[in-house]
C-alpha cells in the first residue's frame, strides 16, 4: 500500500513525513537554523534562510497539503497572517464577495485595512446564491467563504460559489478551520484556497497560534509562495512542530467532541430558556442537507441563544466545566461570547444585522464526559431566577 491509498485517518500518522531520513526518527526534527552555509557558490542549496524555507515548517505544509488535497501547503504565524497573506493576491481596485457573519478578525482585516489599498468589499448572506450573484461586480476577483460560519453555522454551497467564481474568473478562498479536512475538503468542491486557524482543531491544545493555507494550483502556489517570503509572517519551528504533534489525533478528538455536540446540540434544543441553537445536524438547520452533501460531520462547534443579555450573564457565571476564553477546537470545552469576543471587532449594529446578538454564545465541544457537560449547564440554567429545570440524565 503506498500513502496515497491510506484513510485519512491512516495518514494522520503515516504521511510522507512519518520518520526522519536521516535518523529514522519517528518525530519531525526541529530545525532552529536561521541560515544555511551554501557549499558552492554559482549553485545553492534548497534551504539558505528560514523565513524562505525551514524543514520543520516545510514538514508540516507538506502534510496539510496532503490532508486537504493539495500540491502546496503554507503556514504561517497565526490565522490572521494566513488570510491576510492570501488577501494580498488581490490588488488595488478589485473586489471580494465575503461571508457576512465572518470571523470579526476577518472583518476588520476586510473594513479596515484591505479598504485602505483600494480593495472594494460586498458583505452577502452566501447561503443565498441569488443574493451571491447580485453582488457580482466588474471587479469582483474573489469569493470568500466560512462555512460553517462563525459563529452563526450558516452554510455555504462550496461547489456552487466555486463555479460562480470560475465564471468570472475569480478565486474561491474557504476558512477551513470549524471542519478542518477531517470532516470537509473544500478543494474538492472547487476552491482554489482553503485557509486554516491552526490553533484551533489542527493543533487542538490550547498552546499554540498558527495560520495555515493549501493550494492546488502550481501557478498559484508560486505566487503565494512569493507573498509568504515576501510579507513574512511564517509561523516559528517550535510552534510548527506542536501543530505536526497535534494533528495526529486530529481523528479521535474531533470525533469524540462531534459526538458530545450533538447530543449537546439536542439537548440545549430541548430546552425551556434556550430560544435557538445553530448547529447542522439539526434537522431544523436550513442548509443541514447540505452539510450532510458536502461534509462528512457537523463538526464540535455550535451556538446557541438565550431570551436575553441578562440571562447569559447568569448562565456563564455559573457555569462550572468549560472555561470562558476566545477560541475554539480545544481538548477543554470552550464557552465564547461573540458579542464581546470573537466579533468585538464588529460594530453592534452590524452584528446585529448579521443575527449575531447579545444574547448568543457559541461552545466549543471538548473532551469531557458529555453527561458532565449537561450537568453543569443544566445548574447553570437552574441558577437563573423564577426557573426551575432539573437535568435528569445518566
């Protein structure tokens, strides 16, 4: 059997950087080298300075590339270094077409700072190909897409954008990072670039930051291969090497946090203070169908509304299990509040717009036992004033 017939569980663990070849050790090597003596003077080595190209980094883009699907991985200092890096393929008057309830650091890198080197924007509601499509310019040179979208799980016909995208030729970019390639490869459905918040899932322990890009395309390799070198933002050997460790038990984590979503998911459905849950599993989730078409999960994150502001503040300062922090996709079950968290960067009246209330939470499923899980948020709910709910679980 060679890699390429693997599971991609298989190949989590037995990748084309399995063992050293030097040593045979079953551990990427951590390379600390800033620069490389060159042996010959008309002819260099492969390696001459880190921010060009290190083995450790080079170790773990040539494996997320492989997971994803594509021919060129890239990683780079944070999630945020990732997109922004790809955002440079765009230039002065172009356009992009975005997810509306994106992740508030891709907001303000959008409204912000793209808007300031000419780069034109139109937010649109993607679950809405008719609303995709009016939204189309002259200019328009890329789609971006969260999907599910953060934190409100919309979801996004990947295939369907793509071809959009390929009409006009545009480029399709997609945030991997709720999924990650476990569960979803947008490459496959015809997107040019799939991104990544490697501090979330991939790595999965809370201890490090890390941005992550796969390509499938040679000519577009080069180019953001040339940006990456360019603007610099690549993500440190210590930091690449946590995220190679984490990605072998990518599999078991996310399957076991799905596993305790969903029945987090209905459980939190079922009850009596909570007004609405985003997650699609659900089969009341308007693009559940299609997540069941174009992913192989729900994934471990979900969100979920209560009838007020004050409520949630009773809730969250109860509740005892997860702990209440930015991010996601941890071993540790993560409780966030968008409103002040994830999308402080977004103005309220545009969170508000976009459905992304004071009201909302969104958790991130760990490893925890889930009957602990529903414990704790059932006397957590128990705490709120004139309310009583008992969970009567295992």
């Amino acid at each position: 059997m060679t890699n390429d017939t693997f599971t991609f569980e298989t190949k989590l663990l037995h990748n084309s950087h399995k063992i050293d070849p030097v040593t045979g050790a079953v551990s990427v090597p951590i390379q600390h080298a800033s620069t490389y003596h060159q042996f010959n003077i008309d002819s260099f080595g492969k390696y001459d300075y880190s921010r060009s190209l290190n083995p450790t980094r080079e170790a773990l883009e040539d494996v997320i590339a492989e997971l994803e699907g594509g021919i060129k991985g890239f990683a780079f200092s944070s999630g945020m270094a990732a997109i922004s890096t790809a955002f440079l393929l765009l230039s002065a008057g172009d356009h992009v077409v975005i997810t509306e309830d994106v992740y508030g650091g891709t907001f303000r890198m959008v409204t912000e700072v793209l808007t300031r080197f000419g780069i034109e924007h139109t937010f649109v509601d993607m679950t809405n190909l008719e609303e995709v499509k009016l939204a189309i310019q002259d200019n328009t040179k890329a789609f971006y897409i969260e999907t599910p979208s953060n934190p409100l799980l919309k979801v996004t016909d990947i295939q369907a954008i793509s071809q959009l995208a390929k009409e006009i030729g545009a480029l399709t970019y997609v945030d991997n990072t709720f999924l990650t390639p476990a569960l979803q490869k947008p490459l496959q459905f015809g997107a040019d670039i799939v991104l990544h918040s490697a501090t979330k899932f991939l790595s999965g322990h809370s201890d490090v930051v890390a941005g992550l890009a796969v390509v499938k395309d040679e000519k577009l390799a080069k180019k953001l291969g040339f940006l990456q070198n360019s603007f610099g933002a690549v993500l440190g050997v210590q930091d690449a090497w946590l995220v190679l460790r984490g990605l072998k038990t990518l599999h078991v984590r996310l399957e076991q946090s799905q596993k305790s979503a969903i029945e987090l998911a209905e459980f939190l459905q079922d009850h009596p203070l909570v007004q609405k849950v985003h997650y699609p599993h659900l089969a009341c989730h308007p693009q559940h169908q299609l997540q069941q078409k174009q992913a192989a999960g729900p994934g471990a994150v979900l969100s979920f509304e209560l009838k007020d502001e004050e409520l949630l503040r009773t809730f969250v300062s109860n509740v005892k299990i997860p702990v209440f922090a930015v991010s996601l996709g941890a071993v540790e079950s993560i409780l966030s509040y968008p409103a002040k968290m994830s999308h402080a960067a977004m103005p309220e009246e545009e969170r508000e717009k976009r459905g992304i209330r004071n009201s909302l939470l969104r958790f991130s499923v760990g490893l925890e036992n889930v009957e602990d899980l529903k414990k704790d948020f059932s006397q957590a709910f128990e705490k709120i004033k004139g309310h009583s709910f008992a969970y009567k679980g295992a």
